[in-house]
C-alpha cells in the first residue's frame, strides 16, 4: 500500500513513521484537505482545522447513534471482530451524546482536579522508587523500567485492579490498540480479538466480586452510581475500564520515551532542564507537541460539511493530523525547534470538545514526577544505544529506550 505520487503523506513507509513532520509540512502547503484512497479517509493537517473539527458537532467518533451501517454507506465489521467491537464501541471515546454524556458524568467523578490531587504524593513516591531502582542497576529500559509501570501502576490502582493481576495489563492494551492503526492486519485483528475477550471476561470476574465487596476504588463507584440510579450497563462498565486503562497509560509512556529520547537528540535543552528544574511544567507539553503520541484521530460525517471549498459527504471519515497541527508554523513559532521555555503552547495532544482527554490532568501528574525524579536521582542519564521506533504510525512510540549512567 503507497500514497499517491504527489502525497509525502506515507503511514507504512518506515521513513516515513521514523519522521513524519517533514512530510507533514508538505502536506499543509498542498491544502487545507486532501483525500487519502489507501485508507478512503479526509486528511487535515491543519492546527486551525483540526482544533475546529474536534469541536464541530457535524462529526462523530460513531455514526450507530443515527444510522444504521447500511444507511451510512458502510460495511459492518466482520462476526469474527465482534468481541473488539463490543468492548471498544461501548466506551466513552467512541460514543455520542446522550450515551457518551451520561457516562463521562459518572467517570469524571473519579477525575475531579481535587481527586487527581490527592494521587500526586503517590505517583512521586512510585516514580521515585522505579527511578532508583534504575539507578541501582546503573541503567537498563527506560520503558520496561520507568515509563511502562508507572501509569499502569496508578490507572491500575485507581480501578482496583490488585497487583498481582496486573501483568497482562499491558500486553493487553498493546494488542486492542493494534486495531486503531491504519488499515490493521488480520494478525493484528486477532490479537485484538483475543485481547478483549479476555479482558473482558478478566474484567467481568472483578465487577462481580466487587458486587459482593466493594471497595474504595472507581469499579466500585461505577457499581454503586449504578445502583443509585445513574444507569450503567455491565458492558459500558467493562468498557470504560479497559479505555481508562488504556487510554490513562498510553500516551504517558509514549510520551515519556518518545519525550527523553528527544532531549538526548538536543543536548542543549537536556542541559537547560538539569541546571533548572522549573521547566519541567513547560517542558511536558513542548515534549508532547514536539514528538505528539497520538498522530491521527478519526471522525465520522454526520453531515455534510464544507472545507476550503471541498464539500466532505457524509457518510465519509476525517483523518485529523496531530502530529502535523503541532508543527503548524501558523500556531508556533519554529515548530521543528524543541524549545522547553514555550509558553505559548495550545498542542492538541489531548484532543479537544466534547473527548478532551478525560485523565489530562493525570497524565501531567505523572509525565512531571519521572522527569522530576529522573533529573534528580539519574543527572548523568545518557542513551546506551539507538532506539529502535515502533512500527506503528498512528500510536507513536518507541520499542525500548536503553539508558545507562554516565
């Protein structure tokens, strides 16, 4: 599969996936929109686009709230999906009002800025323990070390997952989210089958036994909101859980690699944040517009809609470019430049309207305490070899990080 001739947009080039915003700036100059055939999808690579879009109430993650498959000109997924498209279609990120309301309501309890507050001395306290433990070995992957379990430790934590079920977490995660790349395989389809049946049925084990002793913990909470009178279904329920899992650790730890292998590439911004430390708040979000985790996000046509001229039918799929608006030299000065000072910085990282990243808040939590403990406890840290990037495009990361102690 190739792009057009004159397209540099080129998601299973590896050069292209090494680095993707040469050939973003590009594309912004060929226009406002472009239709990509190998994916029949809308690219807009705009930051001016891509932040009204997010807001524009035309589009939808779903179009199953108004039409059927066959109305919008679609073909159902195939039976054997039907486990992935369970799990997936019945969490908040892929739902619409009034379905999605309701349940963002109800989680968003568990994400008040006074809640997330109260978990900042226990992520520091988890970053610091992880980061020693690296310096202790006097190294190894900054990923399997750092980056990885720490999140998963706190969205675990916060679900009530016990730790010693929390080892196919990840593995888990992995394999459902081979499904949001471009055109996935059948090999990744059925990793992704086979991953949400068996978290789900993981999952429906736990809210049973939470039935019968409930905890403090936000399975627990959605149970009794349940109870209450704040409709759930079970399957809602298991849904939210694996997006929150899912959703509240991959960004951080693609942002966590992709983040410190940018600054060994700039040593001069490595160094300006070892001599002061008071730049990591700005320098978390120059690191998640500079290297952005997630590149692209999708949205159905509602209804027709209108862009640079170009009338977008509905019934077709827009290709929202992250990765391209937070390079758009239209929003920020010198977008190829990591400057760790920016101020000035509206990335679109977390999304924007009504699916505005719902563990934002965490997210900085947590990306701030493993910078804070990491030039702290790790000032000499250095890269020990290449990294090597993973092969996706649409989730950005890399495979490993392997660092060591000067």
């Amino acid at each position: 599969m190739a792009a057009p001739s004159d397209l540099a947009f080129d998601p299973w080039d590896p050069a292209f996936v090494a680095d993707p915003y040469p050939a973003y700036a590009e594309l912004r100059k060929q226009g406002r929109v472009r239709y990509f055939e190998p994916t029949d999808q809308w690219l807009v690579a705009h930051h001016a686009d891509v932040s009204a879009l997010l807001r524009d109430r035309r589009l939808g993650r779903t179009y199953l709230h108004r039409f059927s498959h066959e109305e919008f000109g679609r073909t159902p997924p195939p039976p054997e999906h039907e486990p992935f498209h369970t799990l997936n279609d019945h969490g908040m990120l892929d739902l619409e009002p009034p379905d999605h309301t309701r349940i963002r309501r109800l989680v968003s309890k568990a994400f008040t800025p006074r809640t997330v507050e109260r978990l900042r001395p226990y992520v520091r306290t988890l970053a610091d323990e992880l980061v020693a433990g690296l310096v202790e070995a006097g190294g190894g992957d900054l990923l399997r070390d750092v980056a990885e379990p720490l999140p998963v430790a706190v969205i675990a934590e916060m679900l009530g997952i016990p730790e010693s079920d929390r080892a196919p977490l990840r593995p888990w995660s992995a394999d459902i989210c081979g499904m949001y790349e471009l055109n996935p395989s059948e090999e990744a389809a059925a990793k992704a089958v086979r991953a949400s049946a068996e978290f789900s049925d993981y999952l429906r084990d736990l809210i049973a036994e939470r039935r019968k002793n409930p905890g403090d913990d936000l399975i627990s909470g959605l149970i009794a909101a349940h109870d209450e009178g704040d409709r759930l279904t079970e399957q809602e329920m298991i849904s939210t859980c694996v997006l929150l899992l899912n959703a509240g650790h991959e960004a951080t730890v693609n942002s966590t690699v992709n983040g410190w292998w940018a600054l060994f590439r700039n040593p001069d911004q490595l160094a300006a944040l070892r001599a002061d430390h008071s730049l990591v708040p700005t320098a978390v979000e120059e690191l998640m517009r500079y290297d952005t985790p997630l590149q692209l996000f999708e949205r159905w046509v509602l209804d027709e809609i209108e862009i640079d001229g170009r009338v977008i039918p509905r019934g077709a799929e827009i290709a929202m470019l992250f990765g391209s608006a937070n390079h758009d030299p239209a929003v920020f000065a010198d977008p190829s430049r990591l400057d760790l000072t920016r101020r000035d910085n509206p990335h679109i990282s977390f999304s924007a309207g009504i699916h505005y990243c719902i563990g934002a808040p965490l997210a900085r939590i947590e990306l701030a305490a493993s910078m804070t403990a990491l030039l702290e406890r790790a000032p000499t840290l250095r890269p020990a070899a290449e990294p090597v990037r993973k092969p996706n495009f649409v989730i950005r990361g890399l495979e490993g990080l392997a660092v060591e102690l000067g």
